[in-house]
DNA sequence: AGGACGATTAACT
DNA sequence: GTTAATCGTCCTC
C-alpha cells in the first residue's frame, strides 16, 4: 500500500479513526525544538481505540488522568510513561471526546543527529537512535511535560510536518508489538525494509488494509 | 493502602 | 533468548 505524503495532514483528516491516520502517518517528519532542533521521519506507527472496543488501548475502560489527552482534540501529542523509564508519543486522532492515538514506534533521525546521538548514548549505531518508541521519545528531547502539545501548532516545541519530496513509502502492516490484549488487530504499519523499524519481521502481510 | 503490571530498553548468556 | 531496571497508573480491598 503506498500513499501521496503531500496530502496535508490537517485537522480534518487527524479526525479520522486511528486505523485510517496511522498508515498516513508513515514518511512525515516529526520535528522536536524542545532543546537543539532534531528531525525524524515516521517510520512505524501503531493505532489504539477509536470506536469501539479495543482492550490494547490506555482509554478501554474510560477516562482517567493519563489518558485524558487521548479525548482531546486531533493533533495533540499524547505522551505517557512506560515502565517507569521511557516516555512513548502518540498522535491523537479522531472526533474529540472518543479516545483515540496512533503510537508513534520508530523514526529516522534527517536532522539534529548530533543532538539525537547525545541524547541516546547507549545507541551505537544512528539506526538504534530513533528504533523503537522509548528511543524516539529520547531522541526527541521529549518529556510528560509535553503531554497535550498542539503538533499543528507552528510555533509548537513539537511538531508534525509534511513528507520530503519523493517516492511515497511502501508500507507494510501486522500486529501490534509489546500488549497482551487484542494481539490479532493488524494495526501496526511500517517503512518497508527501513533499518529504523523495531521490528521487521511480519507475521501477517495479507491483512494491509 | 497495597500490589500487580506495563503500547520498553539494554545488557547479558 | 532471558532478565533486571524502575515507577506511575489503576484496580482491588
């Protein structure tokens, strides 16, 4: 499945469900100025909630004060803690008030790889520094503190931008990685054959959508 | 108030 | 392939 990354990714189409954002999410660059400026391009992104029932979701069984930013309004950044150590970025999506994100999974550091190797010193090679969601959020310089930022903002610490000019990436989809509920949903999409995505290895192929 | 667990990572065998 | 690190969140009592 490919897609035209210049179709502008505004509020109108973050309304969408989950499902339908994420794969569109997928060669857009996500630009971090919380510290010096670092760049990434969306390599591997998964989709929670939305209608109806998805038990993988942080919002499953309702609203609480982590999840609160994930029934806000479309093209806010959801950020959480996972494990007690890694900060992990959503995209919220959908109609506000149905709670909704496409997690953002990987990223190929375009821009500010300096700052993105200081940030994540344990990587050793510039594939490691954005592979895997806990990295990108390191490789970003982002914190809880950012949790709820408008990424269509222009003047926003963090923000969503359009794809570099060029070939649309081919995509590939199969389930989401790391949860224990709703194991079969194929609601996770990646660059095809990128070296930043965390996990290459495709169980089902045949249910891109 | 207590405790199990997690949309993870890094280091180690 | 296995396991420790580490702590906020949320469910249960």
């Amino acid at each position: 499945m490919r897609h035209d990354g210049r179709v502008p990714l505004d509020r109108e189409l973050l309304a969408c469900p989950p499902e339908v954002v994420a794969p569109l999410l997928v060669g857009r660059r996500l630009r971090s100025t919380t510290g010096p400026a670092v760049t990434v391009v969306l390599t591997e992104v998964e989709a929670y909630g939305g209608v109806g029932a998805d038990e993988a979701s942080h919002a499953h069984r309702g609203r609480t004060p982590r999840n609160t930013t994930m029934f806000d309004r479309p093209g806010l950044l959801y950020v959480y803690l996972s494990h007690g150590l890694h900060w992990c970025l959503n995209v919220v999506t959908g109609v506000e008030g149905e709670a909704s994100a496409v997690l953002l999974r990987a990223g190929r550091v375009v821009d500010g790889v300096e700052t993105a190797r200081d940030r994540r010193a344990a990587a050793r090679t510039d594939r490691d520094l954005a592979r895997g969601p806990g990295r990108l959020g390191a490789a970003l310089g982002v914190t809880g503190a950012l949790d709820g930022a408008d990424l269509l903002d222009p003047a926003g610490a963090v923000r969503l931008l359009p794809a570099e000019p060029g070939r649309p990436p081919p995509l590939l989809v199969g389930p989401r990685i790391g949860i224990s509920k709703a194991v079969d949903r194929p609601w996770r999409w990646h660059w095809s054959g990128d070296p930043s995505v965390s996990r290459q290895r495709i169980v089902k192929v045949n249910e891109a959508i």
